[in-house]
C-alpha cells in the first residue's frame, strides 16, 4: 500500500472517538503518531464498557482499540512543568497537531495559535470541536448524538410515528474524522509551495450539515420542511426504497426509467410498462401507492437474496437488508482488504480505510492489508503509560 504520509511526525492530543479515528487514518498512510494521554485513566475512550467489560475495567475497551492501532502512547500532565516541557518538544519535532478539545481548555495550556506558530512555524494544527469557532457556542461540549440532534439530522430519520431518532452508529464522529484528515492534506500540500503550517477549524456541526446537503439547498430554495421517511429512498421515486420479500428484506435504487424498464422485465412484469399508471415517471409517481403494492406483491415469490443476484445480474440496483454480521462476511469486503488485523488482538480486526491507491493491471483484488502494529494496546491498563521526553 502506497504510505504517502510517511516521515511525517503527528501528536495525537485528543479522545473519544472523532480526534483519535483522524490521528488513526493518517497513521493508516504512513505517519508517525504520537497519542498523549492524562497520567493514569488517559483516554476515557479506553474505560467505555460496551460489550465488553473486562477489557474496559482494564482500560482497552474495543471502542478504544478501533482507533487506537500503529501509534505510540505517552502520559503527560501538561500542568507539571517537566511534562509540559516533554510535549512542548514534541509539538517542536511534529508536522501536524490533532486535538480536539475546548478552546478554554487550550487557552488555559498556552497552547494558542500564535504561541504554536512561533515554537514551530511549519506545524499544521487541526482543531475539532463541536461547533467550531467564531460563534456563541464555540466553547460548548458536545458528543456525536448532541450534534445529530442541533443540526436538525435526527429529525429525518425515522417515521412520524417514531419520532426524531439518531443513526445507529457514530456517523458525525467519523465523518469529522474524514473531514479533518481531508484537511490535514490539503494543508500539507499548501506547506509544500509555503513551507509554513497553519490552523485548521473543523466543527462538527457543520460537517453534519454537510451530510444533508441536498436537503438544506431543497429547503432553502422550496421552502419545504424535510420530514422523516422512514425507509423510503431519499429520491422519493416509488421504485426506490425498502420492499418485503418471501424471506428477507430488499432495497431497490430504481430512480431511472430504464432501471425502471429493467426491473419490470425481471419481476416478470412486462405489462407495468404498458400500464398507465406506471408507463411514464411522472404516472408511477402519481400512483405510487399503487406500485408499491404492485412490487410487494412480485417480490413476495422469492428471498431477497435471490432478487438481489437476479437484479444485480441485470444491472438493476438493489441490495437485500444485512445485519452487520453478514455484511462483514461478505466475500467482496474480503477482497477489497479493508478490514486489517491488528497485532496482539488475535483474530480481531478493525476498518481501514474506504479507499485504496493502484490498480492491478489485471483487476484482481491487491494483497490483503498488512498488519498492524498495535503499541499501545500491549498494555493492560493506562496506569504504566510511559512518560517520555520527546
């Protein structure tokens, strides 16, 4: 694998889950991370139970691990003098600083922008918080699920039966993490013609924001309140969306009309494009309703699995409901690499990342992801963190 970050030095100032999974990519490319943690506990990701309580009593919580493989660990209380100098070093051999505390909380350290600048004028700082700077609530707290329910995301998902519920997974905290590493790139390549770092100001808020960004430019220009469609496609084609199948569910993507033509032909249903009702976009979405029941009823003859192979087979889009199990063992996940083995963590494995650099010349899946050293993770609790000076 391509490691383009390679001979670049990052200090991982941060915790939870948004700050340490950008520091975590940016080693997957080749980077030296150095993660500093509090004397003693150090993250509080470590000690966060989940499904597994033992390893969180022992501070190696899996939530933790996910982001925590390749990188060093050093504790240091930055309000002890000796310590304090220790990162100060650091920071003075590093390229990059990713943290994503508090303004106040930096302020207090000195760790302002122009004291960084002037110790190390190549340095490039990342800053993640939950609303970012230069407003009201630039130095409120906030966690994934607080920013899902101020950007308005929580309130287009679900039904109006439900209510406004989050995503069932950390979405706003990777997606910063993407967002921060994204920048943390762009700023290199600036360095480069340059040679001097900068401060970079990701917030939360707007990256969620970001994630709508086809609702907010609909509502702004219709004046339209989106509302929560439940499972229905975002599209609002009534070929889109979820259907119930004699086992399993399926999820159709049918947005265009020759996708629409497609998928008539493999149901069997050669007469909808005929139908009135259905042979033109504009009729199916006048009679949505009765499409709908018009695809229950074809799809009840088979499992979603077997749709989903006959429709893919004929370029149609749909993909059957999987649980998280069955997704990860999906053969295709397995060619592609993305889920890597990390060092003392036996059959384990973590995501990588969503890309990959080169292709074969003749298109077979590359060579499984290497391994990855897992330093910290060899100790068992936060307690022996190593103080070092840099």
């Amino acid at each position: 694998m391509t490691r383009p970050f390679h001979g670049l030095r990052v200090i991982d100032f941060t915790h939870v889950l948004a700050g340490p999974a950008c520091a975590f990519y940016l080693g997957l490319l080749g980077a030296e991370v150095i993660k500093v943690e509090s004397p003693g506990r150090g993250d509080a990701m470590r000690h966060r139970g989940g499904t597994d309580p033992d390893r969180a009593a022992a501070g190696m919580s899996t939530a933790y691990l996910t982001q925590a493989a390749g990188k060093h660990s050093v504790a240091l209380d930055l309000d002890d003098k000796d310590d304090r100098q220790a990162f100060d070093d650091l920071l003075a051999t590093a390229d990059i600083l990713v943290e994503n505390h508090r303004p106040s909380t930096l302020k207090r350290l000195g760790l302002t922008w122009d004291f960084l600048h002037a110790q190390n004028p190549r340095l490039i700082h990342c800053a993640m918080t939950g609303y970012g700077r230069g407003g009201p609530r630039e130095d409120a707290p906030a966690y994934d699920v607080n920013i899902q329910a101020a950007s308005g995301l929580m309130t287009l998902t679900g039904t109006a039966e439900t209510g406004p519920m989050r995503t069932g997974a950390p979405i706003i905290d990777y997606s910063v993490a993407l967002a921060a590493a994204f920048a943390i790139s762009t700023a290199l390549y600036e360095r480069e013609r340059t040679g001097k770092g900068q401060f970079i100001d990701v917030s939360m808020l707007d990256t969620a924001l970001l994630l709508m960004s086809s609702n907010i430019t609909d509502y702004r220009l219709t004046g339209h309140e989106p509302r929560p469609r439940g499972n229905a496609a975002n599209s609002r084609s009534p070929s889109a969306g979820t259907f119930p199948c004699k086992d399993g569910q399926i999820v159709l993507g049918v947005n265009e009309d020759h996708q629409f033509r497609a998928l008539a032909h493999v149901l069997d249903r050669a007469g909808w494009l005929t139908d009135p009702r259905f042979a033109d976009p504009q009729s199916r979405v006048s009679h949505g309703q009765d499409l709908s029941e018009a695809l229950t009823e074809a799809l009840s003859t088979r499992s979603a699995g077997d749709w989903e192979e006959l429709l893919l087979a004929n370029d149609v889009p749909a993909a059957r409901i999987r649980t998280l199990p069955e997704a990860l063992a999906d053969p295709h996940l397995n060619a592609r690499g993305f889920l890597r083995s990390v060092e003392d963590l036996g059959p384990a494995t973590v995501p990588g990342l969503p890309f990959r650099y080169g292709v074969r010349s003749d298109h077979q899946a590359l060579p499984a992801a290497e391994q990855l050293g897992a330093s910290q993770s060899r100790a068992k609790t936060p307690t022996i963190l190593r103080k070092q000076k840099a």
